[in-house]
C-alpha cells in the first residue's frame, strides 16, 4: 500500500496501463491513506469515495476493453474546491455556499473526468481563495505535513497539503497572487501558475477575473507537465481564454536542460523580509544553475517594488463585484428569512453571517477603490502600474530566457502567527505577484530545506506569456540536479505522519 | 399616492419656460439567443425555463458576447448616423437587486460602441426635427420581479416577489440622445415622434420587433425647464418605463407643466425617478435618491475587448436597408398622397402591407384604398392590429385584380374580403362558394332594367324629364334585383340610354 500512494503520477499510469495495477486499487489505495491521515491533516473538505471508484471501475473496464488509455488515466487527484462539481459541493471554503451542489461541471473538470483522471475530492482552501495560509478557510485550517503546527501556504492549502502527505499525487490549485506556487513552495512540492487564459476559468468561482488562474500541482516536474497538458487549451465558454496550441509542456519536461539559457536574477526579489535560509537555497540554486550551463543575468525590475500595493487594489476591486452575486436569493446559505425581513435585509444578514472577516476585508477595500471620486486614484493608478510590471517582464525578457526568485520570502510559519496582522500576511506573495499582474507563467519546485527550521523552500522560475514549456524545461533540470545531490526527492526528509 | 399634482397650463408652462429633454431608449434585439449565452430568447416560455448556469449568475459562470448582438448594435449606430468605436470595452455596473443575478449589469460605460449620431424625425405637418444621438451601447437585460400582496404591485408593501430570469441577458441596446432643445411647445410631439421614428429604424433594421406593449422597446423621458431665454439647463425628472407613443407624449407634457407648477409657485425640482401612470396620464414620484447612486463601474475583466474591424463595418454599412424616413419620402411622392395621408398611413400601420400588396401587382391607389378603408374599419371593429387580419397582401392584390377586369364591383369585392377574414378560403374561392361574379349577360340587364323602369313608372318620368340625379333610385331596384351582382355604372348607362336621356 504504501508503493503505490508514493508513485508518482507518470509511474502510477504506466503501471495501470500495464495491468501491473489496477485503477480501483489505486484509488483504494489512496482512499485509505485520505481515512489514516486527514484526520490530522484537513486536506479535503469533501471526499467522493463511491464517485472516485466509480471513475476507477470505468478506467479498468477500459482496459479491458483494449481501449487506449490517455497518459493520466486512472491517476487519482485532489480537487482545490474552487472548480464547480456537477453534484458534488462546492463551497470554496465559504460558510455562504454551505450545502450548495452545483448543476455543472467547470471545463476544468469536464476535462479531467474526459481524462480518466480519478477526483478523490474537494480540497480546503482560504476563503474564496483569499489568504496564503488556509487559515482563512471557514471550514478550519489545514495543517502541513512537514510539521502540522505550520501552515500548508494558500489559499490552496488543501492541495498542497495532500499532495505532501501522499493522500493524492496530483491536485489542482488556482493562483491568483500565488495561491499555487507559495503553497508548493512551502509543502517540498511542485507547483504551476500557467500562462493567463491558458487553462478556462469556466466553473471556477471567481475571486480576481483578470488575475485568477487555474494549474497543476504535484510532487515532480514531469507529473506537473502530464496535468498541464490535460487542462489547457482553448475553452469558447471562457472569452478570456488563449485561442493558441499549448506549448509543449511534456516534451520539455522529459528534457529537462538549461545549457546555454539566459537566467535572470532580478535584484528586486530579496533583501528586508526575507529569511537567510531561504536565500541561502536561493543562492545555491542559482549556482547550481550556473554550474549546468545557464547564464546568470542580473535585472533591475523597479516597478516589482509596486506589484503588492496595486495587486491589493485591483483583486479586492473585483471581487467585491464578483462576490456581489453571493445574496442569499439564489443558492447557498440564507439568513434571516423568517418573514421579518425584506429582501434587501436577508441578503445583508446572510453576507454578514457567510462571509469571513477577510473576504469582508477585501470587499470593502474593493468597494472603495472602485467609488466614484477614488476611482482614478485607486484602481487607475494601480492598472497603470500592472503596465509598468508588463514593460518591466517585457523588457527583461529580451536579456533573458527565464527569471528566477526563491517563491515566498520565509518557509512555512506557524499557524497563528500571521491571522491577525493581514499585512505581514500579504508579503508572504512578494514574489508571486508580479507574475499574476503581468498574465505570465511561473513555477515554483522545491530547492531544499532551510538550515535554520528544516522546512522546504522552494524557487520560482518565471518565463513570458505563451513559454510555459520553459518552466518545465528549467524545472526538470535543476530537479534532477537536486535529486542526484540528495540522493531522494526532498518529500522522503518529511517526517512521516 | 392620492394627492393630487399643481399643473400650469400648458400654453403658460411654454410662454415662460423652454423645456429641455433627454430620451434613453432601451431596445431589447431579437437575437436568437441572450446576449452572453446560448439561452432562448423566446417571450412566454414558463418562468426560469430558458436560464443557465451563466444567465442565472452561478458560482464560476462566464460570460460569451453574441456576435449577432454587437452587429445589431453597429447596424443601429450606423443607422444613427454616429461614429462606431474601434476599440470598446463592456463595463461592470455594480448594484444589488434581486432581479439581477450577478448583483451587476453587464453594460457599456465610457467606452460605448457608437457615439455621436443623430435622427431625423417627422411631425405630424411634415416637418423634420434633427434630434442629436449621444450614444447607443449594449447591455443585457434584468430578470423580472413580481411583487405580491402589496397594493401597488410595486416592492414597497409586498408580502414576497416571485422572479423569472427567463428576460436575464437578453441583449439590449441602450440609445440616449443629447439634450433635445429648442423644440419648444412640440417637445412632447418630438418625443412621440423620435420613438417612433427609432422604432420604425429598428424594425427597418431588422434588429428587433420593437414592440412596446411587449417591452420590447421602452423609454424614459429625462425632462427639464429653464426660463425662457436661459442657457444654463433646470433640474430634470426621469419618468421610467413609458411604454407607449402616445404615453410618451403624455408624459413628457405633464412633466412640463408639473415643473412650471412648482417653479412658478416658488419651489425647486428634486432629481427623481417618477413612474408615468397610463389611466390619468399623470406622473408620481418613485424612489428620492438621498444620494448619488455610484455604480462603481469598472471594465469587465471576463470579456475581452470589441474592436470591430473598419472593413466589417463598412460591409455592415454597405448592406443596410433604406431607411424608413427615405423610403416614406420616396413612396409618398411615387403614390402622389399628402404628408397628412401618409402619417395616417403610418399611423394605422400599412405601411408595409400596402407595399407588400403593390409588390403583388395591385395597383397604388387601389391597394391604400382597401387596406385604409374596408380593412382598417374591419381590423378596428375585431381590436386587431391590420398585420393580425387573415388576409394576405397577396389576397389583397388578388381582390385587386378582380376588380380592375370588371368581374367583381366594389360592393362584391367586399363581400369577397369579408369573407376570406371568415375563413372561407382565398379570394378565388370565397367568390365560387358565394356565387359572387359580376351579372355581365346584357340580356338579364336589359330584362332587369325594364322591369324597373316598368314599376316606378314616376321616377321613370322624373328621369325623362331631366332629373338624371334620380336613376340612382332606380339603378337600386336593379341591383337589388341582381342581389348586387350588376355593374353599377353599366346599369346607369343602360337606364339613361332606354329613357333616351344623354348624360351631361
């Protein structure tokens, strides 16, 4: 039992492919990690045993068929509870949607049921994907696995937490300000912001419209690039979504180099707040890099400095629209409904009594950066300065082939450490930012441990629009590199639960 | 609700004041689908029945814009003679109410996608007012509540409101003019005017039925008075959802001498939403905004972009259809009417069947004479509109030709009319079933015309005495004795001839 749940993804499909496995015994077996561990953990907030060996039963019946199977087939994978389930909930991680279970499949999902991929479930997250620690999720935190007194990052904290505790080797996460990469960064694990518009946001609940980015999270490089394949692509139901062939994730993970590439370091990306362990990695990762034959180029970004300031503008901005339609009319939790109340009063009730003090947090920024008369001064000046991220990337772009910067500036910290002070809370997406601002690709994989607390830090690399395929061409060299030295992937060294 | 509104007279309003006027129609087009998604668009389908997740604002939806929307907006704006944007964006306006799933309108803001037009229209004496276009943008439509147990049927008092979401995106186009000035005392007649005259524009266009009594087409009417003379624009009023020409002529004359009422008696207008009330004519205020409504707009961060190529929209130019003002120039000079015949014409909306009837072969004037007369008359007794009579302009035309080759007279072709509206078949066949042919066979005439002439023998006499006006009497007997059958004109000429009286 314990083989299979430690398989990586590319391996468990390869083995189902061969009937070395079957599909309903790794689901099974997955299933009873899920019942031995998250108790502790809390990575899921729903689990669809009947549904997922239903899925699995359908996998191996295929193969018995003789039917081809795709590369994915029968791979378990935990579902950030952001992406609507037809009839299954869906609650992202809000009190406001309890008990809602959508009529529709997001395209995300449509696409990985198309895949043969197994959903186990519904993983926690902070609320509405607002948060980098999961402690915003109205449903209680969720712990990580390298020490579950820690924080497993967020908002997709549930994700995270699963892959790093062997209870899914693939999920699904969404990154908005880094939703995806801090938490991979701070559970050893794998994680990928695609390109914007390159995987559809139909059927994932809205949190920033222009920032919000599905992608795939897993415990290596090659596992990311196989999901990454599955998502992406052209959606019509997404007007947002790149009408492009998805560049060749898959082939670039499976020949991982960086000989002869231009690195960045952008200068903007260290110094007050960050951890000396995690810049310690840092700086040996770019060695490393050196040493495998990439150019190390220094740059100068100046507008980066701004991206958390106009980044708290703008996502608030939206959400407070996109959050609007959560009245208590339509769907979800209602409050007040017993006769003494209008219409009006029972939609204030019920968002006073649904949303979370950070969601409430954000609305409100949102709601008076976008009033009249602060318009120009808050949300104007703040997309003017997403041009100025863009000229900055576009600029560095054609001095080099990748950036890199460690992920988040600290290693996971404790749970409650940071839940009432928002703004120590927001640096923890310093690095990630300015990628969501500027709609590029970026990844983030583990790079050891920091010496000081023993905990993963991981290392960002950024590629332009459209160049996904290089995250993973860099990604799978400096993994394999790492490795080799370690003798183990870095998830062996996490204690076991 | 009851108390009762001061109005100057009329003639007093306008001898001190000018009033300024501001008219936002919304049009709802006649796409197949809604604006954003793949749902009917449909009217009368049972309530929440044409939704989806993305019409009923579910958790994760998104919004597609329907390509057939943004053309029938560059039609209309073309038609409007305004500038089509090259680069426009739709807006988030941000505003709860129950009937709008997303809690926003997904609308156009300071990026409309046409702009600076205007529309000549037509008063009733001919004469043409410019009404200047400020802008016509595209949004979708809100669901529909309806208020229950209240005595208003408005929200306020309800005991619940049940919503349909069925009209929820249903594509709209919003036209605002600049402030009409200088109409004067025809301000509420140019009001009745532009809305019609934008209604036939939009049918001409194709775009949408524009049916008011459907909703399908509703205006508000934005008023103001200033003193006579001033430049500087008074306080205005918004009367909402006037939903009929003659309601917003109505309205808009109210409104005049509502504000000269309380200008003249010293107070100041508030900025109000005032609902118009068909049955007196009269307007009550709605809701008193305490304060600026802020709707936060903001662009929409789900849609991309429309930036209608210039190529596409000199395609779009290229094939629009001639508009409704130059075609009832041009038809009433080729049919030789007056312009008080043609508003009458257009009033009664024959417009296009009479078209319709000469396209068939009847000719001009035979054509207005039965869809003005016989047909007018019958639509107005059975409360039809002249489009909903059973008879085609086909039939008409049918009729038409009957006529013009001597086999039926005017009084049987009205008989052959009634009864192709009962149902009895085309013209062709309602005339074999009635037995309904002209009596052509002179030897009948002749026998029936001196049977006539044999029993008056006084008016026969009259006749031959010189009296000629008095063989109508006699020209009656025969066609009663031909159950209407005769030629008329035929009977007369054989009477005159046998009484040996010359006609002059």
């Amino acid at each position: 039992m314990t083989d299979i749940i430690k398989l990586t993804a590319a391996e468990t499909a390869a083995k189902i492919a061969s009937g070395e496995l079957t599909a309903v015994a790794v689901t099974e077996a997955h299933l009873a990690r899920i019942e031995a561990v998250d108790e502790k953990v809390h990575a899921f907030l729903h689990v669809d045993r009947e549904g997922a060996l239903a899925q699995a039963r359908a996998v191996d019946e295929k193969r018995e068929r003789g039917e081809k199977l795709g590369p994915l087939a029968g791979v378990p994978l935990a579902l950030k509870d952001i992406f609507t389930t037809e009839g299954i909930p869906t609650t992202v991680g809000s009190k406001i949607l309890e008990g809602w279970i959508p009529p529709y499949d997001a395209t995300l999902t449509q696409r990985l049921k198309a895949a043969d991929v197994v959903i186990l479930g519904k993983t926690n997250m902070d609320e509405f994907a607002m948060g980098s620690s999961t402690e915003n999720s109205a449903y209680g935190p969720t712990g990580n696995p390298w020490d579950l007194t820690r924080i497993p990052g967020g908002s997709g904290g549930g994700s995270s937490a699963a892959l790093a505790s062997y209870q899914a080797p693939l999920a699904i996460g969404t990154d908005t300000g880094g939703s995806i990469r801090q938490p991979a960064a701070v559970t050893g694990t794998v994680g990928v912001k695609p390109t914007y518009g390159a995987v559809s946001r139909y059927g994932m609940v809205a949190f920033s419209s222009s920032l919000d980015q599905g992608g795939p999270c897993a415990r290596t490089v090659l596992d990311a690039a196989l999901l990454h394949e599955v998502i992406a692509g052209h959606d019509p139901m997404d007007s947002t979504s790149i009408d492009a062939p998805v560049p060749p994730v898959v082939e670039a993970a499976r020949n991982g180099s960086v000989a002869g590439m231009r690195v960045g370091v952008v200068k903007q990306f260290r110094g007050e707040g960050y951890q000396a362990g995690v810049i310690q990695r840092f700086d040996e990762s770019v060695e490393l890099l050196r040493e495998l034959g990439a150019e190390i180029v220094e740059l100068d970004c100046p507008s980066f400095d701004l991206a958390l300031s106009a980044y708290y503008l703008i996502a608030p901005s939206e959400c407070s629209s996109n959050l609007a339609r959560f009245d208590g009319l339509r769907y979800g939790m209602r409050t007040g409904d017993d006769g003494g109340h209008s219409a009006e009063e029972v939609t204030s009730l019920t968002r006073e009594a649904g949303f979370g003090d950070e969601v409430k947090r954000r609305i409100m920024l949102g709601t008076y950066a976008l009033s009249s008369g602060y318009y120009d001064a808050y949300y104007g000046s703040a997309q003017k300065v997403r041009t100025l991220i863009k000229q900055d990337f576009d600029t560095a772009f054609e001095q080099v082939d990748v950036i890199v910067s460690p992920t988040t500036p600290t290693t996971a910290f404790p749970i409650g450490e940071r839940a009432d002070d928002p703004m120590a809370m927001y640096l923890a997406d310093l690095c990630t930012i300015p990628t969501n601002l500027a709609g590029n690709a970026a990844m983030s994989l583990p790079c050891g441990l920091a010496p000081e607390d023993n905990l993963p830090v991981g290392l960002q690399i950024i590629a332009p629009v459209m160049k996904d395929d290089r995250l993973y061409k860099v990604g799978a060299a400096v993994e394999a590199a790492f490795v080799e030295k370690w003798g183990h992937p870095l998830l062996e060294e996490a204690p076991s639960l | 609700m009851t108390t009762t509104t001061d109005l100057e007279s009329y003639e007093d309003a306008l001898a001190a004041y000018d009033p300024v006027m501001g008219l936002e129609v919304h049009v709802e087009l006649g796409t197949h689908t809604k604006m954003f998604c793949g749902c009917s668009t449909t009217l009368g389908a049972d309530p929440n029945t044409q939704t989806c997740p993305v019409c009923l604002g579910l958790p994760g939806a998104l919004p597609v814009v329907n390509a057939t929307g943004v053309e029938s907006a560059i039609k209309i704006g073309l038609a409007l003679n305004c500038e089509i944007a090259e680069w426009c964006r739709f807006a988030r306006k941000n505003y709860f109410y129950p009937d709008m799933p997303k809690n926003f309108q997904t609308s156009q803001y300071d990026e409309p996608i046409a702009f600076n037009g205007y529309l000549d229209v037509q008063l009733e004496d001919g004469e043409t007012f410019r009404v200047e276009i400020e802008r016509a943008h595209m949004e979708e439509d809100t669901g529909k509540s309806t208020h229950v147990g209240g005595a208003t049927g408005r929200i306020h008092g309800a005991s619940h409101s049940l919503l349909d979401y069925n009209r929820a995106g249903i594509p709209l186009i919003e036209i605002v003019t600049k402030p009409i000035v200088g109409a004067g005392e025809r301000a509420p007649e140019v009001a009745r005017a532009y809305v019609r005259e934008l209604r036939e524009l939009i049918r001409a266009l194709g775009v949408s039925e524009a049916r008011m009594e459907m909703g399908q087409m509703r205006c508000d009417v934005n008023l103001s008075l200033m003193p006579k003379g001033a430049d500087k624009f008074g306080t205005r009023s918004e009367t909402k959802n006037v939903n009929s020409l003659r309601s917003v002529e109505r309205a808009a004359r109210f409104e005049i001498q509502r504000h000269a009422a309380v200008l003249n008696g010293g107070g100041t207008i508030i900025q109000e939403t005032r609902h118009f009330h068909e049955d007196t004519g009269s307007t009550t205020s709605g809701r008193v905004k305490e304060e600026a409504e802020d709707y936060r707009y903001f662009p929409e961060p789900d849609l991309v972009p429309v930036a209608p190529s210039r190529e596409w929209v000199e395609e779009l130019r290229a094939g629009l259809p001639e508009l409704p003002l130059v075609r009832r120039n041009r038809l009433r000079e080729e049919w030789g009417v007056s312009g008080t015949d043609m508003q009458a014409i257009l009033n009664a909306g024959a417009l296009d069947l009479i078209v319709a009837t000469i396209d068939a072969g009847a000719d001009a004037a035979s054509a207005r004479k039965w869809w003005m007369g016989e047909l007018a008359r019958s639509a107005n007794e059975s409360g039809k509109a002249l489009d909903e009579l059973a008879i085609t302009a086909e039939q008409v035309a049918r009729v038409t030709a009957l006529v013009a080759s001597g086999d039926l007279n005017d009084k049987l072709a009205r008989q052959v009319i009634e009864g192709v509206l009962a149902g009895e078949g085309t013209p062709d066949e309602v005339v074999d079933k009635r037995g309904l042919k002209v009596v052509s066979d002179e030897g009948a005439l002749t026998a029936a015309v001196d049977e006539a002439i044999a029993g008056n023998p006084g008016v026969a006499d009259k006749i031959r005495g010189g009296k000629v006006a008095a063989a109508g009497a006699l020209v009656g007997a025969v066609m009663k004795a031909t159950r209407g059958q005769a030629d008329a004109a035929r009977v007369k000429e054989l009477i005159l001839q046998k009484l040996g009286v010359g006609e002059g």
